[in-house]
C-alpha cells in the first residue's frame, strides 16, 4: 500500500483561484474604505463665493484642501467656518506672536513689508495690532476696501488655530 502526503503547494486549483479572488476583493474593499476617510476627513471640497480672493481665485474657482494635517503659515491660504457656517477662504499674513500693521497700502508684519504680488487694490491704513499666542491675521488678496470682511475689521479679528479648517491645496479650475 502506497501513502501520499500532500504537500502545502500541493492544493487544489480551485482553492488557490478562491484564496486570490478573496484576497483581490478585499484589497478593492480597503482601497474604496482608504479613499472614503481620505475624502471625509482629511481633504476638502469648496466653491469660492465672492470677489474677496480675487484675483488669485474668482467668484466660482473649486478648491481643494488639506484639513488634517496642516499648519498654517505665513501667506498660506486657508479656510474657515463663518458664523453662519459658511466656508470662507483667505490669507495669512500674521502668525502667532507676529505684529501686523497696514501702512498706506502696504502690509507690515514684524516691521517688514510683505511681498505681495497676488493682491488687488490698496487696503485701508490699519494701526499695529500684536497676535496672541495662539492667533492667525487673516485677509483677502482683494485689498480695495468693502471687498473683503476678514481680520482688518474689529468685528472679526485674529482667528485660533481651531477656527481655521484647511489650508487650500490648489484650485481645479
């Protein structure tokens, strides 16, 4: 009498083609999951409404931006939740602990002049306001007075850091 061992590459066709097909969709489930939660948590959708990012976006430009794993910096463009819930999207021109001053048009943070070849019109003079340890300046790149609510009015002010969503990526348009 003659006995067989079967050896592990020894299993039958069909099992090993079962085993590959099972693994093929649950790797087709993972990837759909990993782009689900990458697009629910950590990226963002938004239309722009309004001229006060112009000309860097105009009114109707889709913006794509990182909302988990940011840290907003000087002349990044961000966004945030209005009070009534709306997205608004603008720049950053004062850090934490940074002074920002607005003298005839032109930007001061820390004293020095920003290079901003993005913006249009000339902002207001603004006196030197200091940021709080935990405060962003923000304000839109259309600089002619009444074209932007942002961090210029008393209103509004500086922003904290949970205030601010995401930091835009780029635009699709």
């Amino acid at each position: 009498m003659t006995t067989y061992q079967l050896k592990s590459t020894d299993v039958p066709l069909n099992t090993k083609t079962k085993n590959k097909e099972l693994f093929g969709w649950v790797r087709f489930v993972l990837i759909l999951l990993a782009i689900f939660l990458l697009f629910r948590f950590g990226v963002a959708i938004s239309i722009i409404s309004g001229s006060s990012m112009e000309p860097t976006y105009q009114d109707g430009s889709v913006v794509i931006s990182n909302t988990i794993l940011f840290e907003p910096e000087l002349q990044d463009i961000v966004i945030y939740s209005d009070n009534n819930g709306f997205d608004v999207i603008k720049r950053v021109i004062g850090t934490p602990g940074d002074t920002v001053e607005i003298l005839q048009g032109t930007v001061l943070v820390n004293g020095v002049a920003l290079e901003e070849g993005y913006t249009l019109g000339a902002a207001d003079s603004m006196p030197m306001v200091k940021l709080a340890p935990d405060a962003y300046f923000l304000i839109g790149d259309h600089r002619t007075p009444g074209e932007s609510y942002d961090s210029r009015s008393e209103e509004i002010g500086a922003f904290p850091l949970d205030a601010i969503k995401g930091e835009v990526l780029f635009s699709i348009n």
